[in-house]
C-alpha cells in the first residue's frame, strides 16, 4: 500500500511496450490502472494457455514486486531472466525479492549482474564497495528494541506513524472497510487516524483524523511542533485537471500531492494544496523541522537521482515557499528514497531500498549537521528482509515508532533506544595536532579486559558503540609514539569524543634514571601483566629510536615473604621484563636485569603496608647503562 506513495507515473514509464501484444492487452489494463492483484491473474491466465513469454514473466514479476509478495516475485523473475533479454532494473528487482526471501547469496549473485550492467549507477557502485556488507549488519550493535503496537488492524495495513509533543499519533491506515478498495492490492483506500499516547505507554483506540480524510488516498501526515499545522499527502484529482488520461489502459492517472491545514478546535480546516505540486510528478510524504522552517518530501520531479529522492524547501509562511532542493547523493540513490523524518537535532531518519540492507526498504539515519557523515544502517531488529519504511522519533519520549510488512501486511512497531554511548577516539600528535593514522586503538572494560583493538583511518578517528553508565579505558598506541591509556567515564547516552593525543618517543633522562613509567606485578607473581607489556612498548619503542641506549632492568618485591624468596622472585621478574623486551626485536646485548628483593622499597612502609603500598613496591624501574 505504502508504494502508492512512492510514486503513479513511475511505474507507467516502465512498462515495456514493445513487447505487449494483442493477448496482454487486458492485463497491460490493469497493470497501468495499478491494479497488481488482479494483472498477475490475468497474466497468470495467460502462461496457463501456453501464451508466456519474457515479456509476461516480467509483467508478472513485477505485479508481485509492486504488492511485496516475494515469494511468487522470485518465481517469475527467475523465468523473466532465463528467458533472456532481461534488463538491469529487472536484474536488480530480483535481488531485493532474493534477499527478502532470505536468499542473500543468490541475491549477490544477481546484485552482481545488475552492476555488471549498470556500473555506473550508485546502487551498482554502493553494492561493488562491500558486496560482503551482510555479515557487518548483522552484528552491527542493536539500536532499538521493537514491539508491535496493540493498535494495529492485522487485515488492513497501517504506516507512517508520527507522535507529537502532544501526545498525538498520526499514523495511515487502510482499516475503513466502509470504503472502495483500490486494486493496487485490494485493501481500502488510505485514511488519516489519531490515537492518544498514554504515560504507560500504551494507546487509545484510534479515530479518524476531522478535516482531512476525502473519497481518495490521504496520509501520511507531519505535524508542527506547536500542533497548529498539518502537512499531509493525498491526490491529485482533488484539484480541476490535476490528473491526464491514459488511453491506452483507459484511466486516469493522477499524483501525490501534498497540502497543508491548519487546526480549528478538535478539527482540521483550511485545506490547501502547496503551490510547487506538479501533475507531472507526485509530491508526497512529509516531514516538517521542529522549527517549522523546513519541509522534507518525498518526489521523482525533474532533478531527482533515482524513482523518487527526498527534497526539501524552505517555509516562508501563509503556504508559501522556497524553490525544492534535492539532498543529493548522501541520501538519495537511483532506487527509491522515501519517508523522511527529521529530528529536533537535524538526524534525517528515511527509507531506502538503494543501499545494501536486509532486503526491500530499509531504514537509514544521516546526521545533516555532519558534512562528512554517511548514512547508516539501523540494523536489526527494526530493519528485516521485509519491507521496513516510516520511521518516526520523539525526542522528548525517548521513542521511535515504524512501520514494516514483515507479519504479510504493513503494522506499526514502536522502536525503544537501546541504551547506548558512540566513543568518538580522535588519535593526534600531541604537539602538532596531526591525525596518526593506523595507530591500534584497544577499548578495556571496567575490569582492564581488552574487549576489541581497531585501527584508525587516515584521519585518525576509530568510533566504538559501548553501553551507558558503564566506565571503559582506551588504550592508543602508534609507531614513533608512546603509548597511552585515555579514560571513559560513565555517561547516560549520547555521544562522547576521546581526545587520544599521544607524544613522539624521547629519552627523558636524569641520569642515570630512564624516565619510563614503572610496571608493576601482581601479589607472588612473575608474569608481564597487559598493563605493563603497554607500558613496556613505551621503552622498545625509545629504544628502536636510539640504537645506542642500553637499559638494565631493577626488578623489586613488596616485604611479605622470607628475604631468600623474595630476592628469588625480583630475579624472576628482571627476567621477564628483559624477555619481553627482547621478544619486541631489542638486541639482547643492550638490556639486562638484576633482581633486588625487598631491599629497595619505593614506599617505605614496613611493618604496616597497605595493599596499595605493597602495589606500588612490587615494580621494576630502569636504569640507563650507556646512552
């Protein structure tokens, strides 16, 4: 139902018509009146008597393509393509059934022909960059929660749904059965309802929305931030000659388009088409900025990348407005973009089946305040191999709202934030501010536990998902460098940024002290911890810089412990200091090490040490033999 929106005309211009004949005409009729269900009959009837060709497979392909029925769309598509002569879209429309059905190695393999054909269109060029990008989503960290609404119809579909600060959702359906069913898929025409959102979180039971709904397809809505004005998408025979006659399936051919109302009390009054409507594209789904100075749309006017982009224009007040403007290729692609939704901090949220995904639309969120930015994937569970479109986001509530057809008809699904925190780690040259490159960026837990170790990209930035009210440590290291360890405090949410600027490698010395960081070792034992091994690449690295430095390691014990046992245990810890060194590729004739017991306290605290005392006197330290 929500591909009506998308656009009338499009799938018109796609018809193949030098390949109808006088035995399709009567399913070519239904195809070009939009009437799906009752065209893949028709051509059905038509390969029951011997009459199917390319031509038929494709129409009835893409009749089951239209309604999103990918099981019998795989079917027909596969004999469209091996009949021959099958064209890239036809190639490309397959795939996106493929991967709704869970098919996503045949889905590639076919993406692959597709580009093979149209290498130079973005969807081609965005599939070639990581044609192995499945695996990635897939364990992508999961943004929301998701949970099918109670308010649902499970017969009739309902999308679009947008609550407001008020408390009002506004969502699409096609639940009247009072009303004509269109043949698009046989459901009732599209209406506008309400329901109220409850502090438990639960809803009214919905009602038609006053004012707004006609005899044609309305929805779905954007409401302004003060509740006063209502853009909503209907059609274009509302308005005296909007629409043209199309002779050849003897029908009229009308558009989206979108128009503007104001609210009276309980009801919506003043009904206006917006001025840069055009019957020669449709003009549809809205999104209005909170502050009611931009309008986002979906449209395949001239100027659009791909089947429908999304555009925006400025709103100069009393329904008038700037010239649209396309939001380009960070957005739109030369498939079909739609749905947009922009939050009260600039994040677009939209629809797409243009970009790798899970399969038909996917939803996507691009930062518009970030030139660089990419659009993003919201992952599972809110995007399936279904079709999953209309995202919404209330920031004051703390909720997101979508629909998908995942269930066989279009439901509307809440989708609660997963709590979580994007550590933003810039790696720099603490004096000149240069981004390091490919330097090993490591995330610990609270416990010091390394979870994953990345490398940065050429401008320096490693981005990590972690979880809220949680403390991590990052962990920087680069060649040339010394590394260093960054904390992470606890924080609610949001977005945190990591200043990682770590120093060239330079001897600091007061001879004949190696000024190097202390490593420690834990209570009788010898081992190099993690903690210490970071701390040790700090000397290898001073050491590959400046050849002709020789270390002696001093290696120490706490005062627990016999003297005898203790001289015995430093000297295994000198051992595993200079080991570790020499494992980095330091030549073994320039360090050596020397245990001394207990003999050398670095905190003088006997007889009554603390456990922190004795910490700190269980270390080795480094002394400079020859510079």
């Amino acid at each position: 139902m929500k591909n009506l929106y998308i656009t009338l005309s499009f799938m018109l211009a796609g018809m193949a018509v030098t390949a109808q004949n006088k035995y399709t005409k009567d399913a070519d009729k239904h195809f070009g009146r939009f009437e799906y269900v009752e065209a893949a009959e028709a051509y059905k009837e038509l390969v029951e008597d011997g009459k199917g060709d390319a031509y038929v497979y494709k129409q009835l392909a893409d009749s089951y393509y239209n309604v999103f029925n990918y099981k019998e769309a795989v079917k027909w598509y596969d004999k469209a393509v091996a009949a021959g002569n099958a064209d890239a879209e036809t190639y490309y429309r397959y795939a996106q059934m493929l991967k709704a059905a869970g098919r996503y190695e045949d889905a590639n393999k076919q993406m692959r022909q597709f580009a093979s054909m149209a290498p130079s269109d973005q969807r081609a060029k965005l599939f070639m960059k990581d044609p192995n990008y499945l695996p990635k989503l897939r364990n992508q960290s999961k943004l929301f929660d998701e949970k099918r609404l109670d308010i649902n119809n499970e017969k009739f579909a309902s999308f679009g749904p947008v609550l407001t600060d008020d408390n009002t959702l506004y969502f699409t359906s096609a639940r009247n059965e009072a009303r004509k069913t269109y043949g698009w898929d046989e459901q009732p025409f599209l209406d506008l309802y309400m329901s109220t959102w409850n502090a438990n979180g639960t809803f009214s039971e919905p009602v038609p929305v006053e004012g707004v709904n006609s005899k044609w397809h309305d929805g779905p809505a954007a409401v302004t931030a003060d509740g006063k004005t209502m853009y909503f998408a209907s059609e274009s025979f509302k308005e005296s000659k909007q629409w043209q006659r199309d002779k050849d399936v003897n029908a009229k051919i009308g558009q989206v388009y979108l128009y503007r109302a104001t609210k009276q009390g309980d009801s919506w009054t003043n009904v206006q088409p917006v001025p840069f409507n055009d019957k020669r594209w449709s003009t549809g789904n809205p999104a209005i900025s909170k502050d009611g100075k931009t309008l986002y749309f979906t449209s395949d006017r001239e100027g659009s990348v791909g089947d429908t982009d999304i555009w925006k224009v400025e709103v100069k007040g009393n329904n008038t407005y700037g010239e649209p403007v396309n939001l380009g290729t960070k957005v739109n692609t030369e498939g079909r973009e739609n749905f947009p939704f922009i939050t009260e901090d600039d994040k677009l949220y939209f629809a797409s089946n243009g970009r790798p995904g899970f399969g038909g639309y996917d939803l996507y969120v691009i930062d518009l305040k970030n030139s660089s930015g990419e659009a993003m994937n919201l992952g599972a569970p809110v995007n399936s191999p279904q079709d999953d479109i209309s995202f919404s986001f209330n920031n004051s509530k703390n909720m997101g709202y979508f629909a998908s057809n995942r269930s066989g008809v279009d439901q509307l699904y809440s989708a609660t934030p997963v709590c979580g925190v994007e550590a933003i780690v810039m790696v720099r040259d603490a004096n000149t501010g240069k981004a390091l490159a490919t330097a090993k960026v490591s995330i610990l837990d609270d416990k010091g536990n390394v979870i994953e170790t990345r490398t940065s990209g050429a401008d320096g930035k490693v981005t990590y998902n972690i979880d809220c009210d949680r403390a991590y440590t990052i962990q920087a290291a680069a060649d040339g460098y010394e590394n260093n360890s960054f904390p992470i405090a606890k924080t609610k949410g949001g977005q945190v940024n990591v200043s990682a600027d770590l120093n060239p490698v330079e001897v600091r010395i007061k001879y004949p002290v190696f000024e190097a960081k202390d490593i420690f070792f834990e209570y009788d034992k010898s081992n190099i911890t993690k903690e210490a091994a970071f701390e040790l690449d700090n000397l290898v690295e001073a050491m590959k810089k400046n050849p002709e430095l020789t270390i002696m390691v001093k290696a120490h014990t706490d005062n627990r412990g016999s003297d005898r046992y203790n001289q015995a245990l430093s000297n295994r810890r000198a051992k595993a200091t200079v080991q570790y060194v020499i494992s980095k590729g330091i030549d073994k004739a320039r360090i050596s090490g020397e245990g001394f017991g207990e003999s050398q306290p670095k905190v003088n605290c006997a007889p009554n040490c603390t456990e922190e005392q004795h910490a700190q006197n269980r270390r080795s330290e480094f002394m400079i033999v020859k510079q």
